[in-house]
C-alpha cells in the first residue's frame, strides 16, 4: 500500500482502508461475530468475584481430598452455591453436589463439570498454600496434593456460577453445575449418574474444562471426536503344581507361559489391529518366583488395555481373551482371567465442539489461542457424562510465565491462577452464548 497521507483526495480513503483492516484484522470479528453485549457484563463480574474464587482455590489447594472423601470440598462447594441462591443437592453418588441456576429467560438446559478429588502425592512446591495434609495408602503415610489441577476445576465451577447467578436475568434457561467426585478413580461421574444427577433436569449439552501443562495461560487446547482413551484392564493368574527348577518337565513353568502372552499380545497388537485403531496393551505387573532353581505355582500378569470407542474395546478384550487362551492350552496350562472394562473413551461431540469454537476464539482473542491437539490415550471419567449426552472438554493453558511446562500427577505441579478468571469468563460466555442459540442451531439428542 503506498497511500501518501500528504494529499489531501486520498485522506477519507485512508481512513476507510484503514479502518476497514482494522475491522477485519480484529479479533472481535474473527469468526465472523461480533461480542455479543452480555460479554462486557461477564468480563466485569468475573474481575469482581476472581479474588474472592482464587482465594477458594487456594483453600481447596491446602486441604485437598481422595476420592469420594470430599467432604470438606463438596460442603464448602454446596455452602457457594447456596449463598448464591441456586438450588442445590448433595450426596449425589458419595459426595457429589449439584447446583441449579434457573435463569430469567426461556432456553434449554445446559451443565458444567468440576471435579473435586486429589492424589495421594507428597507436595513439593513451596506455595504459601501447598497442601501438608497427609492420609494412610495401604498402610503407608503418604501426602496429598491437588497435582491434577482439580481444585482449579472447582473454583472455575464456582466462579462461573457466581457470575451467572449474578446476572440470572440475562440468562437463557437452566445451567446445572456439577461438582463431582473421584475423578482420578474414573468412578466419580457414573456414581452420579447411577444416582440421578440428572433425574430432574437433563441437560441437553455438557461442558468441562481440565488444566493443560503445556500451554500458557489464555491459551487452550481442543480435540474434535476421541479425545481419551477407554481405560481397560485384566488381571491374568496362569497356575501351576509347580516343581523343581532342575526338572522343568515336572510341572508347567508359569513365568515361561506369562512371557509368551506378553510378546503375543504385543505382535498381537501389530498384525491384527487395524493400524488407524490406537491400541496400548501394557503388561505393568508380572510377578512370580521366589527362587531361583524352584519353578512357581503361579505368575500373576496384570494389564491396562487403551483403545477408543466400544466396538474396538469389545473386539479387543475378545482377542485378549483368545490369545491368552491359546498359549496357556498349547503349554498346557491353567489360568484364571478377571478382564474389566474402565473408564470409557472422552468423545468430545464434534458439532458441539464447533458450535463453542467461536464463543473461544472470541474470549480467548484469537484463533491462535485456540490450538487443535491430538487425542491421547490417558483415561478422563468426564466421558461417562458425555456418552449420556453430548459433552465437550477444553484443556485450558495453565504453564505459569517463568516456566516452559508443568506436568500434572507430579509433586512440583504449579498453575498459573491467571487462568482461573479467564476459565471463568470462557465457560460463562460458552454457556451463554450456547443457551441462546435457537434449538434447531444447538446439537439435540444423542448418539455420536
Ligand atoms: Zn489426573
Ligand atoms: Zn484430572
């Protein structure tokens, strides 16, 4: 562009091309929307209430709580929403809460998630609020730490239903607020559903937000269909009389036998799974023997089996099952096989995915605050709410500024709490603009 602003015909062109670049180079419109006005209302009520929900994080940080013992947390959850005027439930599945915010204005029902358990990890940080508490594992004194970024989720959780109940009148329909426990156990969400969390309002569409160590606060991660893994395993007794070790030909030798089944199941894996099927068999345990010339009377083998939706699981626990059936006949030996399905796979709904995508580029500032990531093939329990109805996950950027990454389940774990307030404004603006849309724009019903 070689405008001169000297002559005088050419200024108002200036001004328009000018003008015009900045209107499409903004943000604001990067999606083709501009911010709706409530927008300016969330960013305000969430600059008044983010003081008082990081102090609450802080809190739930030092007294963290194992899985479905969250007393402490589901009643100080409970205790906020109260005072906020939503209708509440507890107990729900052990120590799960549920908030209700009836919003002044017609439109359908929506929920967010928050997950309240910890780890039993000893912390390292030197936060002023790190967590000394302490709790017995198999006997064993251990610490617990909130290393899972879970009370993060919490306070979100909260801190968003501050803000909308703060501007209820505004608010289309009925958002649910769900505190769950026992998240790391990926138990937690389908207690709550066993036990009705849902019974009297369903939502139609669910949102959840789990922290990111490796992106920056304001940044967040997104994954359109399976975004984690079906977390299965089996526990695999291969029995013996058991003999001495100088006559093999006595007895069946059980730690032979187990060797086979983890090499076949591995060549398993690359010969007989379609290779677009992500598939993860790791044999973590095998324990046997006591000596070195006696030959054992059994070899315990215990398995996490990964994959993604419920045929490959099925197809798989059937081609577990036939393989270690197979070796343990051709060596003659018995064995006993417990095989568990876990976890289900996390389906973020694609359509709903896209239908927030633009409510966070909006808030975030930008497309490239919004990066597509890979599926993984760790477990999250969010999955069983979202094959009840449709569900989405955002990873949001919690590396704070003097850090290249943080890493989650692990003792020196540090958040930046800058991403609280923008967690708060993202979910308050999706829920928002989500429950405005009218009902033929918004993803009905289920099956993926
Ligand atoms: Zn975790
Ligand atoms: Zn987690």
């Amino acid at each position: 562009m070689t405008l001169s602003v000297r002559s005088g015909p050419q200024i108002p062109l200036l001004i328009l091309l000018v003008l015009f670049s900045l209107v499409v180079s903004s943000p604001l419109l990067a999606s083709g929307q501009a911010k709706p006005p409530y927008y300016q209302k969330i960013s305000e009520l969430t600059a008044a209430v983010e003081a008082e929900i990081i102090a609450i994080r802080r809190d739930i940080h030092a007294h963290p709580e194992l899985a479905f013992q969250e007393h402490r947390t589901a009643a100080l959850v409970a205790d906020h929403f109260r005072k906020l005027g939503l209708e509440v439930r507890t107990g729900i599945g052990g120590t799960g809460v549920l908030g209700v915010l009836k919003g002044g204005l017609p439109g359908p029902i929506l929920a967010m998630r928050g997950d309240m358990d910890a780890l039993a990890i000893t912390e390292e940080t030197d936060l002023p609020f790190a967590s000394r508490e302490k709790v017995l594992v198999g006997g064993r004194e251990t610490g617990l730490m909130h290393a899972c970024g879970h009370d993060i989720h919490t306070a979100m959780l909260l801190g968003v239903a501050s803000v909308l109940s703060r501007m209820k009148n505004q608010v289309p329909g009925t958002i649910l607020f769900v505190a769950q426990p026992a998240e790391e156990w990926g138990d937690g969400a389908n207690k709550m559903l066993q036990d009705g969390v849902f019974r009297d309002y369903k939502p139609e569409a669910i949102f959840a937000f789990h922290v990111d160590d490796t992106l920056k606060a304001g940044y967040a991660h997104y994954v359109p269909g399976y975004a984690g893994a079906n977390c299965d395993t089996f526990f695999l007794t291969i029995k013996s009389e058991g003999c001495h070790g100088a006559d093999p030909d006595q007895c069946v030798d059980p730690i032979v036998v187990g060797s086979h089944v983890v090499l076949a199941l591995q060549a398993m894996i690359s010969r007989e799974i379609d290779v677009h099927d992500h598939t993860v068999i790791t044999v973590g345990y095998f324990h046997a023997g006591s000596a070195t010339n006696i030959i054992p009377e059994k070899a315990e083998l215990r398995a996490t089996v990964r994959s993604y939706g419920d045929e490959q699981r099925i197809r798989l626990k059937e081609k577990i099952t036939r393989t270690i059936s197979g070796i343990c006949q051709s060596h003659g030996a018995r064995y006993e096989l417990d095989y568990q399905f876990g976890t289900p796979a996390l389906y973020n709904h694609p359509e709903l995915l896209t239908a927030i995508l633009p409510t966070a580029e909006l808030v975030l500032g930008g497309k490239d605050r919004l990066i597509e990531d890979r599926p993984e093939m760790g477990g999250e329990d969010f999955s069983h709410f979202a094959r009840e109805i449709p569900g989405v996950m955002l990873s949001l950027g919690v590396v704070p500024p003097h850090l290249e990454r943080t890493s989650v389940h692990s003792p020196t774990f540090i958040a930046d709490e800058k991403a609280i307030g923008i967690g708060i404004r993202l979910m308050s603006s999706i829920l928002m603009d989500y429950a405005r849309k009218p009902a033929r724009l918004r993803v009905r019903g289920f099956k993926k």
